[in-house]
C-alpha cells in the first residue's frame, strides 16, 4: 500500500483545522473552569477555618455556605472533566483523520461517533458550568439574606 502524498494530505489537514480550533476553545474554558473551582476551593477554606471561633447562630450560615460551596467544587469538577474528555475526544479524532488517511482505510462510522463524543461532552460541560454559576448565586444568597430581607 503507498503512501499518500502531500498534496493528498492537504484534505486531511484542512478537516483537522476544526477539531484543532475547538481544543483550543475546550482550553480557554478549561482555563476559566479550573480558576473558579480554585476560588471555590479557597473560599471554602476560609470559611472553614472562621467556623470554629464564631458564635453558634453564625456557624449554620457558614455551614450551609460551605455546603453550597461543596456541591459547587463537585459541580465544576464534574464541567472540568467532561471538558477535558470533549479535548481528548477531539486529540484521538485528529489523530484518527490521519490515520485514516495514511492508511487509506474507510471510517467514516468512527471519526463521526467520536465527533459525537466530543460534542456531548461538551454540551455537558457547559450545562454542568451553567448550574455552577446558579449555585454560586445560591451562595450570594445566603451571604446576603439579612441585607435582601424577603426579596428573591
């Protein structure tokens, strides 16, 4: 079996720009996601570590803060993950497309299910990331509830 030339190539390279670009998309998100489960993170530790010496009426407030706090770290690993599955997803289709064509083989069927993989699990990422930011408005909230006094 020959090798391809470079001029077969170039087909090849040009349906790779597309997964390539949204490994760097999957990054900058990945970027965002890690930065807000550090702050989660580092928020809960200071609250952790306010708990022991406040009055008894304040640490039920602390602690269902640090309740949400914990349910959003799951969360944003939960996004953190999946994101990271959707870039790998994309890394094996790439690398897929150019065995495929190195090796002239015919796999339209797996290049277009680990397409799929990857989209879900993107979308499911970004749901996941949607209701982190929901939980975190959750959290303002018990912060605030004396100053909102019956507003929602």
């Amino acid at each position: 079996m020959p090798l391809p030339s470079v001029a077969q190539l170039i087909p090849v390279l040009q349906t790779a720009i597309g997964p390539t670009i949204l490994i760097s998309g999957v990054g900058l998100l990945l970027l965002t996601m890690t930065s807000r489960l550090g702050r989660a993170i580092d928020r809960a530790r200071l609250l952790a570590k306010e708990l022991p010496g406040v009055a008894e009426t304040e640490r039920a407030k602390i602690s269902a803060q640090l309740q949400v706090l914990w349910r959003r770290a799951r969360l944003i690993r939960l996004a953190i993950a999946l994101a990271a599955m959707s870039a790998l997803a994309a890394a094996i289709l790439i690398i897929l497309l150019f065995l495929t064509a190195l090796w002239q083989m015919e796999t339209a069927w797996l290049i277009g299910a680990i397409f799929i993989v990857c989209m879900l699990c993107l979308s499911g990422s970004l749901v996941v990331f949607i209701h982190d930011v929901n939980q975190s408005l959750a959290a303002l909230k018990l912060e605030l509830a004396p100053d909102l006094g019956s507003t929602q």
